[in-house]
C-alpha cells in the first residue's frame, strides 16, 4: 500500500514535511508506532540512556579505586579515600545508617602484603552507625561516590595493599538474582610506614584541627589513634572557653575504650569549666529576661560516670541539682557507689517534673530498683505522658517483675493502637530475654 508519508513540500516552502494522505488501517498504525517505540528503546538500551529490568550480574557493575597517602607514621590510622564509580546499567543502592550519608566502611576488606610476603586481611573502619533509623541511597549511573576509611596502625615496614568488597544480592519471587551492591576490588598499590615521630606528630595535629571543627570522621580516625599525646590534647579540649570545641573533643574521647587513669582530673576540671560557661551563660540570659537554659553536652558526664571516681560523683550530684540536671541524672546511671543510687531515689519521689521523673526511673531500673520499676509501670498507663510507649521498652528488660508483665499486657489491650503496638514489641522482647537473656 502506497503512501504519500514524509513527500517534501515545494524548495522555500515553511514546512519541511507535509501530509497529503494516511491510508494505513488504525491496527496497522497501532504496529508500526510499536515497531518504532521498541526501536527507540533497544537504541537507547545500547547506549546506555535507558537501565534494563532487573538488576543482574550484567547490569549491576562498578569499578573501585582507592586513594591513600605512601608514606604515613608508624602509630597512626591508615587512612584512605575509596571511590566507587557505577560503570554498569543500574543503580547502585546501598544503606547508610549515618552520621555520613556515604557506605559503611565495613563492607570493605584490605589485603595487606608485608615486605617478607606475609598476608593478612582486615576490615575498614568509618564510624557509620550499623544499626538504627538510617536510609537508603543510590549511586546513579556514570555516577561516583567517595568513601572515607581508615585501617588501624600498621608496623614500620613497606606493604602492598590491595581493596575488596563482596557483593549484596539477594534473589527475587521469581527466582531471578538481584544485585544491589556489586563485588569490588581496587589495584594493588604500596604503602611506606615510617617509624617517624615528627611525621606522626604532624598528622595528630592536623587530625586534631579536624576534630575542633566537628568533622565526625575526624572523631573516627583521632580514636583510632593511640597516641598519648592526642589523647592529653583532647583531655585538655574539654576545658575549652568554646563549649562546641569541648563537646566534640567529649564525643571523640567516648569512642575510645581505654582512657588513662589520669584522665578523671582532666574531666572534672572540663565539667567544672563547662558549668562554670552555663552559669555564665544564664546570669547573661536573667538579665535580659530570657529562660534559664539547661541544655549541655551528653557525653561529658558521660565520661565521668566511666570513670566512676568519687571526686567526678560529687561534680555530677551537684549538676544534677542545677538546670543541666538532665544530663547529670543519666550519668548517674554509671557510678555504683551508694550516694548515687540515694540522690536518684529523692529526686524520683520528690521531683514532679516528668522528665526528672523518666531519667531517674531509668538510671535506676537497671539496679532492679522496685520504686523505679512502679515509676515506669505509672508513666506506660497514662495517656498524657510523653514517654508512655517508651515505658514498655524498658519494662521488658524485666520478665522478672511481675508488675512489669501485668503493664505490657495491659498496655496489649489499650484502645490506641500506638500503645498497643508498643506494647506487642515489648512482649516479644520480653520473651526474648526469657530465653536469651537480652532483648
């Protein structure tokens, strides 16, 4: 059947094409407008404009290479920067439980050669959380992303190191492998470690810096580092006139494991400065007739309750009678000696703020305290407080108390659905710590 599609018009003519007369039937347009649409999309599959159904082997691809300095102090954190570039047809989708939005370094493994051929792998640190209200992310096609990762301090020597991860894949209702996260690995590249106290110093206060401006993988990398003297320079942070400087140097402090026994004075005299900086604050705030303001930092008294001595007790009692008394009332939680659990007890049954109410009642819990059991069980019945479901949560870490059973299960048969379901959680992790012995 002949057709007059596409005849040019007359040389000078606007229009470059004209249609004088469609003689195909409607099915026959239907076919060949489905002809030229699969066309288009084979094309654009070809070139790499249009992702394929699926994410198989074929499609899911990336290529992976690291940058790290080649001479770094014996002492100190190997520290690298990993790229993933997406070189197949897919997205590459990963989760990120923060505080980075980048991958968790610990789907990432180093092969490590030493100069006698000696091999051994480890895995790479970052600091991103593994668990908790994080989110998915994706790297897009011909897109790349950057990946902070430190390995922990290595011995004087010459290395070759080379970057793996494994794939993440799971398999679909149909049988059919899905990829997600291809498998990896870098080039081999050298890796000088000098034994070099100048070079080594150099890099803890460049960290140092870092660390100051609240660069959390900063705070990843300086608690890694087993350096003295980084650790006696964040000891003295926290005795900082800039409060930021003296938080982020807690925060840092907390992630290591092992704190000198000298460390508690250095504590005391940050928390006493940082009280001394609120007082300050708030006699500046009275005189301009704004609120008292309790905000401080957690993970100072945090510190003095790891420490536990009676010196850093004494500071946090008395915190705990001024406006920053939250953050008193939870480190509290930490120090066994009697005094700690009698100033927990007087402010459960003397103070009616709810919030005092609440921290109390959850330092003292752990201690199987029987008053601070019947605090909880009072907040999870009433509909009013702003903690009642996370009343239940603590309540199933004690399957023993009877009161506690009888709360969640009453809390089962509540008529909003919230509590209920708060409730159903907690009654199965009960059970869990029935057989377990955790939730």
């Amino acid at each position: 059947m002949q057709s007059n599609f596409g005849t040019r018009d007359t040389p000078g003519s606007k229009r470059l094409w004209r249609f004088e007369r469609w003689p195909m039937s409607h099915g026959e347009l239907e076919r060949s407008c489905l002809r030229i649409a699969c066309q288009v999309v084979i094309l654009g599959i070809c070139m790499g404009l249009f992702p394929r159904d699926g994410h198989g082997e074929e499609d899911a691809k990336g290529k992976l290479n690291a940058v790290l300095s080649e001479v770094v102090p014996a002492n100190f954190p190997i520290v690298m920067k990993l790229i993933v570039a997406n070189t197949g047809n897919v997205p590459l989708h990963y989760w990120s439980g923060g505080p980075g939005t980048y991958p968790d370094a610990a789907r990432f493994t180093a092969k490590i050669t030493n100069e006698n051929g000696v091999q051994s792998t480890v895995d790479l640190i970052n600091g991103q959380y593994a668990m908790g209200s994080g989110g998915d992310h994706q790297i897009e096609l011909r897109q790349e992303t950057e990946i902070p990762a430190l390995i922990k301090p290595l011995l004087a020597g010459v290395y070759m190191i080379k970057f793996h991860c494994e794939e993440d894949a799971t398999v679909d209702k149909e049988k059919r492998k899905v990829v997600y996260w291809p498998a990896m690995s870098s080039e081999e590249m050298k890796l000088t470690v000098k034994d070099d106290a100048e070079l080594a110093r150099k890099a803890e206060q460049a960290i140092l810096q870092r660390v100051r401006k609240g660069e959390v993988f900063a705070m990843e990398i300086a608690a890694t580092c087993t350096s003295r003297a980084l650790i006696d320079d964040l000891l003295g942070d926290l005795s900082s006139v800039d409060a930021e400087v003296a938080k982020q140097a807690a925060y840092t402090l907390w992630k290591y494991q092992v704190l000198p026994k000298e460390a508690g004075l250095s504590i005391k005299k940050g928390l006493e400065k940082q009280l001394e900086l609120l007082a300050q604050r708030n006699r500046d705030r009275q005189t301009r007739g704004w609120a008292i303001d309790g905000s401080f930092d957690y993970y100072l008294p945090q510190l003095a309750g790891r420490i536990g001595s009676d010196e850093l007790l004494e500071v946090i009692i008395s915190m705990a009678r001024g406006p920053a008394r939250g953050e008193a009332i939870r480190a509290l939680a930490w120090f066994q000696q009697k005094q700690a659990t009698e100033e927990l007890k007087q402010l459960l049954e003397k103070d009616q703020s709810e919030g005092v109410q609440w921290d109390a009642a959850c330092s003292l819990v752990g201690r199987g305290d029987e008053a601070a059991i019947n605090a909880l069980v009072r907040i999870s019945r009433n509909p009013k407080a702003s903690r009642q479901t996370d009343a239940f949560r603590v309540l199933a870490q004690h399957p023993e108390n009877s009161e506690a059973v009888k709360a969640i299960k009453e809390g089962m048969q509540d008529g909003d659905e919230r509590v209920r379901q708060s409730a159903k959680r907690a009654s199965e992790a009960m059970e869990r710590m029935k057989t377990r012995g955790y939730p």
